[in-house]
C-alpha cells in the first residue's frame, strides 16, 4: 500500500519539480504576483541559487546566458504585466537563438482573470510568437505534468523558450501530487539511408564546405564534427556567433560565415559545389540577407541537417534533408568511411590560408587597437575565456580576430538584441567561476542593461566588462552614413564617465585609451575580486574592421552623385 503524497502549496511543488529536473540556479526579479513562490524558494534557497536581478530583461538575458552556455534550460522568474514585458526581449533572444529556457511569469487569481485586473497579461496569448509553448498553471496538483512537459519542449528538436503563467493563488493552493520523474531530451537521429546518400554525395564532390550552427550541441558533438572534418580535410566555417562550435586553431577551420565575412571566404562559398549545413537555419545574418547562397533552390547543391522538419524547405529547397540533432547526426557522420584523397585539399588549405590572412590586424584610426587589445585578452587568459558579446559593429573586433578553441567560449545574440553582454557574462561567471568571463559591450548596450553591474557584487559574481565607447550607436549610424549621408539623427550619444559609473557600485573601473595602457589594466581587472569595468575609448571613424565612417560617407555621396 503506498502513502498519499504530502500536502504541499503549488510553490512548493514547483519548487521541488525544479529540483527532480537537475535546476540549481535561477533568476528573477521579484513581485507579489509570485511570493508564495519565492518562500518556497527561500525554503530551498541550499538546493537552487536565486540570483535576483535589477531589472527583467537583464534576469530573461542571464537565464538565457545559461541555458546556452549548459545545454540545460535557463530558469527565470518575473511578475506579470510590465515584467513579462520586459523580459519578452529574453525569450525572443531565446527562441531566435534556438537555446532552451523557461520563463515563470507571475499571474493574477484565477478569479479575476479576464477582467483586465492590476498588470493583468494572457501569457498564451503574448508569448504564442515566439515561445515553443505558453500557457498557464491553473491547478498546482498539475504542476508536475506541466514541468516535465515545459522541460521536455524546451530541450526537445531545436531547442527554445517555454513560458507559464503562475496565478497567485494557485501557488497559495494546496495538493496531494507527486513529483515526476526527471526530463530526457528527445532529438531526431539519421538514418541509414540518408547518411549513405551524404557520404556519395560527398565522394563526387570538388569543393565542399561544412557549416555548423544552430543549438543542441554538446561537446561530444563538437569532437565527432571535428573529427569528421578531420578524416576528410574538409574546410569548416560557423554560422553567425557558433565561432565555438570547431577549433579555430585547427587547420580545416575556414572562418566565421556571419557579419563582417571575410569577402575571401564568400567568394570561397559562392564556389562551392557541396555544401553541408549541420545544425544552422541558414537565416538572414549567416546567407548575408538571403544571398549566400539565394533561395529557394540554392546553386550549390545543399545537404542541409537540422533537428526541426519545418525548418528543412522552409527557406531552402536542399538537395538532400536530414532531420537530425546535431549530436546524433555528427556521430553518424564520424563513423563514415572516410574519402581517400581527397581532391579538394588544395581547397582547404587555401580557405585556412585565408583565414590567417584574414585575422591579421589591419591598421585602426586613432590610438587604440581594438584588434590588438582582443589578441592581448585571448593571450593573457590562454583562450580559456568565455566571451559574452552585446549586439553592435565593435563585436565585428570579437568576431574577426578572437580565435576559439573550446566550446562554450561564445555567447552572443544571433537576434542581436543589444544589452545582452553583461546579464550574459554575470550568468556565464556564475554557471563556470573558474573560468575568465569577459563582456564586450558597446556604449549603447552598457547603459540598457548595465546596471546589472550591482546584481554581480550582491551575489559576488566576478566578470569583467569591456566599454567599447565611440560615442554613438555605431551600427545604426553606419547604416544612416550609407544610405543618408550628411543627414545624421538620432545616433549621436552622452555618456557618462563609465569609470566613475562602475565605481558607484563598488566595482573596479579603469579608462584605457592606448593599445599599450591595455594589458596592465587587464592585469588588474583580472586579480580585482570584484566585478571589473575598463572603458576602451576609440575613434568614431572606426567604425568597422574593414572601414572608416568617413570612407563610407564619402562612398554613399559619390553613389548620390551619379543618380542625380
């Protein structure tokens, strides 16, 4: 005879559904909407770290930061109305990214739903867009089912965002349930079929190429896919910040297929006769706008690998499609037979060749170096670190010459959602402590999210932010410079002092604005204890890694010129 489970609020159950599935960190901001959740927190509070933060979308970010950088889904809790509302930018940033999380919205009573009650907000309803799921826990004796379906989506396929409403007192109810066992992530294999047909169509091939992207890669994926690109001498590139997904320093890396793309490398794709895309969706950042190639029957022949059927044929007709997870698909690939000598070596060797020429700095306007400062970074923590980028030009610095050598090193919005850099970096320091953990944001991103710097010293968390500060919103004045010359609005910036800004907190902060005041300063910022902030200040006309703002003004008025 078995024992009626123990009465437990619907806090509580949750609380211990969180446990079952393996969650030790989450994040939120507070509300009344949810307190009987956060007591049964606090009743927790050993078992599962609660990282409280300053505002929504800072939590959303870091509980994304740390589904993508663990593979496991990242826990956030907000109120409802104007928290989920801030914090939609996370689960948009979750869903594009393809990285599992879910997001725990406090609701109003089950009795006032429907009557546009205080912050009221239909979760199903305004997540529907973006989350794999979204709905609402109405009875806590369903907390269970409901968790292990949220994690189980989450992970399952292309991994993404789940969001469920919590009414505040259905956590306040009482039930007799029992808990689920633990998820297990269910992700397509391939078949025997299609793997024969790849490894034909790879033996009448010339010049092929691989692209890796996408989400649900571990690191027994990432050694069977370069171990795969190995045996063949196969030239390997990376969609859209998956920089980490293949050594860079390994001789069949070809580079980073996103923005800012080596022209020598797009020219080397646009001459590929097989190309082989494992895990990416082949969106508009990696095709350079639906061009590299051009859909919907792409030149190249295309074997394109993704873990969502809909997502093959979406855009792309491919010549042969596998619905598979990457994992699965790399171990099936790594146990083909490899080609013998293959013709394309002389391919690979100068797509590598490329490369090396590629991330040698050219010379930048002004007195720092923000190629030189990334290559003095990478050799002062030996390529151990995790570098969380905000979205902006001067990430094109981070893209183009940080080599990765081991996974999980690259966080960064693939949607681009700028204020992303420090939450991520504050996640990935407290998920991995013994690693470097360094935000490179821009001044723009810094001043949307960069209050989180008091989320770090509260929870001793010990990154270090890097400033980039031109004074503007780079990216969108370079595109106004391009399209509307001599007519600049709304891009121009005033910043605070960023030093004085991080001292506030209690943070370390230092300003360098020479390539040679770097590494000192880095030096310090490494053994500071605390959360470090060192503004790098350089030149507005540097305003990528391959020209000046003055060059493309210059560029955009002769192009008026002539249409006159």
């Amino acid at each position: 005879m078995t024992t009626a489970p123990k009465p437990r609020t619907g806090g509580e159950i949750l609380v211990d559904a969180l446990r079952g599935h393996g969650v030790d960190t989450a994040f939120c901001v507070p509300g009344e909407s949810y307190l009987a959740e956060l007591d049964a927190l606090y009743g927790a509070r050993e078992a599962i770290r609660l990282i409280v933060c300053r505002q929504e979308s800072g939590a959303a970010f870091m509980a994304e930061a740390h589904g993508k950088l663990t593979g496991r889904p990242g826990i956030c809790f907000v109120t409802r109305g104007p928290g989920a509302c801030n914090a939609s930018i996370g689960v948009h940033t979750a869903a594009q990214d393809s990285t599992p999380m879910i997001l725990f919205v406090g609701q109003v009573d089950r009795g006032m739903l429907g009557r546009e009650a205080f912050q009221e907000i239909d979760v199903a309803q305004m997540f529907a867009g973006d989350a794999k799921w979204a709905a609402r826990i109405d009875d806590p004796a369903r907390i269970p089912e409901m968790l292990s379906r949220a994690f189980h989506t989450a992970l399952a396929g292309r991994p993404g965002p789940v969001v469920l409403g919590l009414p505040t007192d259905m956590l306040r109810e009482t039930a007799s349930v029992a808990d689920t066992r633990p998820h297990t992530v269910v992700r397509p294999h391939p078949g025997a079929a299609a793997m024969a047909d790849l490894r034909a169509r790879l033996e009448r091939a010339k010049r092929p190429f691989v692209l890796l992207g996408g989400g649900g890669w571990n690191a027994e994926a990432v050694a069977d896919a370069q171990a795969f690109a190995e045996a063949n001498r196969l030239p390997v590139g990376a969609a859209f910040r998956r920089q980490d997904l293949f050594d860079n320093d390994h001789d069949c890396w070809a580079g980073d297929v996103g923005l800012g793309i080596n022209p020598a490398l797009a020219a080397r794709i646009e001459e590929a006769d097989l190309l082989l895309a494992v895990g990416a969706r082949l969106g508009e950042m990696t095709t350079q706008g639906y061009t590299l190639p051009a859909p919907p029957d792409p030149e190249v022949a295309l074997i394109h690998v993704h873990p969502d059927p809909d997502e093959l044929g979406r855009v792309y007709r491919p010549d042969l499609a596998i619905c598979a997870g990457p994992g699965a698909f790399a171990a099936a690939a790594r146990a083909l037979a490899a080609i013998e000598s293959p013709p394309w070596e002389d391919w690979r060797a100068a797509a590598r060749a490329d490369y090396l020429a590629w991330i040698e700095p050219p010379p930048m306007p002004g007195a720092l170096d923000l190629a030189r400062i990334i290559r003095t970074l990478r050799e002062m923590t030996d390529g151990a670190a995790i570098i969380a980028t905000d979205a902006g030009n001067f990430a094109g610095w981070g893209h183009r010459f940080y080599r990765y050598t081991r996974f999980r090193s690259q966080l960064g919005p693939t949607c681009g959602a700028m204020g992303y850099g420090v939450p991520a970096a504050i996640a990935a320091k407290a998920a991995v402590p013994d690693r470097p953990v360094i935000a490179l944001v821009g001044d723009g991103g810094m001043m949307m999210t960069g209050q989180e710097i008091a989320t770090a010293l509260r929870h001793d968390i010990a990154p270090i932010v890097l400033v980039v500060n031109n004074g503007m919103f780079g990216t969108i004045r370079m595109h106004q410079e391009r399209t509307y010359p001599d007519r600049v609005i709304a891009t121009d910036l005033v910043n605070p002092d960023f030093v004085a800004y991080a001292r506030a907190f209690g943070a370390h902060g230092e300003t360098v604005a020479e390539t040679a005041e770097f590494a000192p300063a880095f030096a310090r910022a490494l053994d500071a204890g605390r959360i470090a902030v060192i503004e790098l200040r350089i030149e507005p006309e540097a305003i990528t890694t391959q020209t000046t703002l003055s060059a493309i003004r210059e560029a955009a008025r002769a192009k008026a010129g002539k249409g006159r």
